[in-house]
C-alpha cells in the first residue's frame, strides 16, 4: 500500500493532508442551495439516504462527492450539473487532483470564508425576502435595504 502521503495525493487531497480546492467549492455550492431552499442537512441526507454527518463532510469538502451522488444532487437540489462549478477560482481550477498528483499544488488559500455573500446570515435573508409574497413590499424591503446599506 503507498505511503499516507501517496494515498491523500491520488485522491486529490493536498501535501498538507487538506481538502482539494475543488471538493470544498462543490461542498460550499451544495451548502448553498441547500440553505437557500431551507432543507436542512437531515432533510437532505434523507432525500439523499445518506446520514446528516456525512452531507456535513460533503459540504465541507472533507468527502469527496462522486458522479453519481452529483447527479442526485442536481435533481433534489433543482439544479444544472455546472451549478456546483460556477464561479470556480483560478487557483482551485489549478488545483485539480492531477495537478495536485503531479506535486504542481501542495497548499492553497482559500477566500471564500471572506465573501459575504456565502455566510449563513446572508442566505437567510435572501430565502426570507423571497418568501415576501406581496411584489410592492418586497420592492420597499429592497429600496429599504439599498437606502440603510448605502447604494455601491
């Protein structure tokens, strides 16, 4: 059997023993539209049949999600297959299990715990908005928001 090393580099883990880049960005997508639907991650490990700790590992990009498991996800979550893909970094692109097996990517910041609009905070306000059913009030909660927030 290779060494540990080999083993997490052959599954696109990183030198360091962490998370590919890409696991984690699918991890964040699934967290995502997860949130924004207002499933629950038990919701979603019984729609999956799968247990609540296991769709935790996956939107953490500790698991890594197969083909398969994707496809899945694309029809519970109501999604397109690249959904999971959009808005990739260049550096997590780069950072592909080849690249990674290649010894070309051995550690990677990742910012997407800096982005506002991934905090829990923020979907919670956007499912909420949309459940406004009234069009006008939703627009006043808009104009209200873009009024305290100051418009950019």
């Amino acid at each position: 059997m290779p060494p540990l090393k080999d083993r997490k580099a052959s599954r696109g883990r990183l030198a360091d023993g962490s998370a590919n880049p890409i696991d984690v960005h699918v991890g964040n997508r699934v967290r995502i539209r997860r949130t924004l639907l207002g499933l629950s991650q038990t919701e979603l490990g019984d729609a999956l049949g799968l247990t609540f700790q296991q769709v935790q590992k996956y939107e953490r990009g500790a698991n890594r999600i197969g083909a398969s498991r994707l496809y899945d996800l694309t029809r519970i979550l109501g999604v397109q297959i690249g959904f999971f893909f959009d808005e990739l970094s260049e550096s997590a692109q780069a950072a592909s299990p080849s690249e990674v097996a290649k010894g070309n990517v051995t550690a990677i910041t990742d910012d997407t715990d800096a982005d506002p609009m991934l905090t829990r905070e923020t979907m919670e306000l956007v499912r909420a908005y949309y459940r406004i059913s009234d069009p006008n009030i939703r627009q006043q909660v808009s104009t209200l928001a873009l009024a305290l927030g100051g418009r950019e």
